[in-house]
C-alpha cells in the first residue's frame, strides 16, 4: 500500500486528548493545595502530571495502532492487518457464521464498534469492523462492484 494513496474512510482508534487528563487532575491538586491549610508540593504535582500524562500517551499510542480503520483504493487496514480490496467478493448480503475472524489481530471486534461481515475471494467470511459500519460498508462495496 503506498501511503499516497486517497483516504476513503479513516478512523484513528483514538484522539490524542486524553493525555491532559493526567495534568488537569494535577492542577486540581495543587489548587485543592493552595486553597486549604498547610503546605502545598508543587514538585509532586508536577510528578504526578508527568506519570499519568505518560502512562496515557502509552495507552492512546496502543489505541491508535489496534482499533485504527483505514480505506483506500487498493487496501483495507484494520488494526494491525491490511487486506487488498481485490481480495473482497462481496460486501452487502454477507451473514456471519459464528466463529468467523476477526481482521485486525484481535480475538473480538473491538468495543464501540459494529461488525462487517466481508466475503473472500475464497469464499471464507471474515469481520471487518468500525465505528460507523454503515459507512465503511458502503465506501467498501462502492470498490467491490468497480473491480
């Protein structure tokens, strides 16, 4: 897949916003420190910011390489998995035979997503899946028919 190639539909699995949720909860700290008796550590908080700040950045950058859907022309990238388009044989009609893969190296469709079920060219079935199945269903089959 070149990297040139249009977007037809991107999910990023995640925004990066979360990662201020470490500092917000700091800067709540020290304010309750400042506004109550005693001394306040600004050293900790700044600490504590840090630590959370990391540990979220962590959890956003795995979110973003296993729960990211991207469309183009030529391949269809789900997590860690990409699937060429010309490998698709049907997209509308497809039922889901229990036990079918997941695409995307994981063992269920990810949380807050819906399932897609795809037909190979082999005639196996598999889940693609997205936050808004409905449109990626359509911008796939849109490809399906023009191969």
């Amino acid at each position: 897949m070149s990297t040139t190639d249009p977007e037809l539909y991107a999910e990023p699995g995640s925004s990066w916003w979360p990662v201020l949720w470490g500092p917000a909860f700091a800067l709540v700290g020290v304010l309750v420190e400042v506004i109550s008796p005693g001394s306040v550590h600004p050293v900790t908080w700044v600490l504590v910011a840090l630590a959370l700040a990391a540990a979220a950045a962590v959890w956003v950058y795995g979110r973003r390489r296993v729960c990211s859907v991207r469309l183009t022309p030529a391949s269809l990238s789900l997590g860690r998995e990409e699937l060429e388009i010309s490998r698709i044989a049907e997209v509308t009609d497809v039922g889901a035979p229990v036990g079918a893969r997941v695409l995307g190296g994981t063992w269920t469709v990810p949380k807050g997503t819906g399932e897609i079920p795809l037909r190979l060219t082999d005639d196996r079935v598999v889940l693609a899946w997205a936050k808004d199945p409905a449109a990626l269903a359509a911008a796939l089959a849109r490809l399906v028919e023009k191969s």
